[in-house]
C-alpha cells in the first residue's frame, strides 16, 4: 500500500504534485497515519508554499 511519505517523495523529487496524487493524499489522509507521514506531508505543504512543489490543479485553474 501507498503510504503519504511515498506521494510526498515523489513531489519533492520532480517539483511537481499532480492531481492523481493530490487525490490520493486525501484518500491517505482519512486513513490512520504515522508521525513520519505527518511529517512528510507537513513538508510537502511548505515546499509548495514556497514554490519548491508546483500543483498542477492550481496551474489548471490559472493560480500561482
């Protein structure tokens, strides 16, 4: 099974966090999770807030 760490290293590693994985964190993040998940997701939200991780659901509706 997929954990959060793995959909976070994948981002952080091309810059990029697509929709399909955007999904797949919301379907993670309703499941029982670790600290290490916590933490990895915790560091994917500030990458993308300062411009490390660009999502593309935001590219698609025109948000920078």
């Amino acid at each position: 099974m997929t954990r959060i760490r793995d959909v976070v290293r994948q981002a952080l590693t091309t810059g990029y966090l697509t929709v399909e994985a955007e999904n797949q964190l919301r379907q993670l993040l309703t499941t029982r999770y670790d600290l290490e998940d916590f933490n990895a997701f915790m560091t994917l939200q500030e990458a993308a807030m300062n411009g490390k991780v660009k999502q593309q659901s935001r590219e698609q509706c025109g948000i920078k």
